[in-house]
C-alpha cells in the first residue's frame, strides 16, 4: 500500500494561474473578492 504526502512549500509565480483559478472556482468559500455587481447591494 502507498501512501501519499501533502506538500507544503511557499507558492511561485508560476502559482500564481493555478491560484486564482482555486479561488474563482470556489463557490462555498465566500472570499468576497470579486467585482461582479450582482454581489453588491443597492
């Protein structure tokens, strides 16, 4: 049986696409970092 290890090391910018597709991706996340104006009030 293998088993597999979780690797943590600081993001490069080659990252940096990968990243921001996670985040936009990320519908239960709630960062609040977007410009749509459907998340804006009135």
């Amino acid at each position: 049986m293998s088993m597999s290890q979780t690797i943590i090391r600081e993001a490069r910018s080659a990252d940096v696409a990968a990243l921001v597709a996670i985040f936009a991706a990320d519908e239960l996340g709630g960062h609040g970092d977007t410009t749509a104006p459907e998340v804006f009030g009135d």
